[in-house]
C-alpha cells in the first residue's frame, strides 16, 4: 500500500467511528432526526434479538422513540470495534462492515420510582453488525443488526 492508501484508509476508519459513536450518542439522547441522519434512503435496522423491530430506519426510529420513554436515563456503551473495509486491489472501497460488543445500562421509568435515583436497573448487552456505505454525504449505515446474548432486571 501506498501512503495515500494509507492514509485514505485510515479517514476512512476515523469517519466509520464516528458513524458507530454517532448512532450511541443518538439513541442515549433521544436524537431521533440525528439517528435517521445516520442511514442511507434504504438503510434498515433489526432489533428483533432484543424483543424489537425490523425495518426500514425511520420506522424503527419512530418505534425507538416511543420505546425508549420507558428509560429515562440510558447510556450505550460500544466497545471491542473490528471494522472491516471492502478491499479493491489494495485501495479502500466504498463498504464496511463494523462487528462491536455493547453494554446498555438503563433507568427503567416508573410510578414508584424516586426521580433522583439514576443508577440503572436494566441492563442489556452484546453484539451490533453494523453495515456502512460511502456515499456523497460520507459514510452511512445501510445496516444495524443487534445480537442482545443477555439481559438484567432489578427492582
């Protein structure tokens, strides 16, 4: 490889993470435009591992958004990242595919729940494959899976 290769590869890295922490920030905050901002026009998501949907991004933003006022406090944690750009004859292409683990911390909403308590109790974890595009606009996902492996519960 080239310098210029290496270099080009090594924005391309950059702006892949910025992508994957782009979609953690999104859902954390309740950014649903910037969540939407985050796919292509045909992007989907699949969240049926962790009892969700699958579809089209902005229906599954519009479901996210309603679902997550059930959590208040949330905070994606994404880590253990193996992005794998497509190769053509040695120069970057125009695809990816991210592989990273996650933990979920969340504050369950609730009537009897003290509004100065914010230490989580449901917690959630395990796998995204997240599926990228170069496009015009920069990278883009076409694509997040979630693999949820485990789940827990307290009062």
């Amino acid at each position: 490889m080239t310098q210029r290769v290496d270099l080009a590869t090594v924005m391309d890295r950059l702006a892949i993470d910025e992508v994957v922490s782009g979609y953690a920030a999104a859902v954390d905050d309740g950014d649903w435009a910037a969540y939407r901002a985050l796919f292509t026009p045909a992007g989907r998501a699949d969240y049926t591992s962790a009892g969700g949907v699958e579809g089209p991004a902005a229906e599954v933003a519009d479901w996210l958004e309603r679902t997550m006022t059930l959590f208040p406090v949330r905070q994606h944690l994404i880590v253990n990242r193996l992005v794998r750009l497509e190769d053509q004859g040695g120069s970057p292409g125009d695809t990816a595919r991210v592989r990273a683990d996650f933990l979920n911390p969340m504050r369950l909403a609730g009537e009897d729940s003290d509004a100065t308590v914010t230490s989580p109790n449901f917690v959630a974890a395990g796998r995204y494959a997240f599926a990228l595009a170069r496009t015009p606009d920069g990278w883009r996902l076409t694509g997040v899976t979630v693999h949820e492996k485990w789940r827990h519960v307290s009062a």
